[in-house]
C-alpha cells in the first residue's frame, strides 16, 4: 500500500482507512452499542469521507460515524448526519478550487 502513496503521508491514511474496511468496522460497533441497523453511507457520504484529511487519523473517524450516528434517522448515513464542520469545510474547499 505505501507504494501507492502519491500525495503524501495523510493521502495514504486517509485511503488506507478506507481499504481496510475501518467504516464498515466502526458501523457494526455503533450498531451494536446504539442498537440501530445503519447499513452503510451515501454516496455523497461517503464522497466526504474520502476527501477529508484525517489530521486525527483512526480516531477522527471513529468520532465522525459517531457522530452521524446519533444524527441518523435512517438505516444509511447521509450528508445531513454528518457534522456540519466537515460539510462546510468540502463546501468552502470546492467553493475555492472552482474559482482559481
């Protein structure tokens, strides 16, 4: 896997969460500790997730799908369970690389 890091040390974390199924991991464990039957994320969700930096690595999205957990009215994560710093934080990153 650290041969495919092309942009840096937080570019290969961030991925590798997701190559390891670490998500999937953190659902199954709020489902069984919340009692609820979230099936996984949007793609629009799950979009987000992937473009986030992850400065606080395993831990950040552990707290993150915590988060959305308690938000989740549904059986999927969507945008609207996320916290609304990380959505205005892609926003404002979009909103910047569309004007320069």
């Amino acid at each position: 896997m650290v041969e495919d890091c092309q942009q840096g040390e937080n570019y290969w974390v961030s991925k590798s969460l997701f190559d390891e199924g670490l998500i999937d991991a953190f659902i199954q464990k709020f489902n069984a500790k919340m009692g609820k039957q979230i099936v996984g994320l949007s793609d629009q969700a799950l979009r987000l997730l992937l473009k986030h930096d992850y400065p606080g690595n395993v831990r950040e999205l552990e707290n993150i799908i915590e988060h959305a957990f308690v938000l989740c009215k549904g059986n999927r994560i969507d945008v609207d369970c996320l916290s609304k710093e990380l959505t205005m934080k892609q926003v404002e990153s979009s909103f910047y690389f569309s004007t320069t």
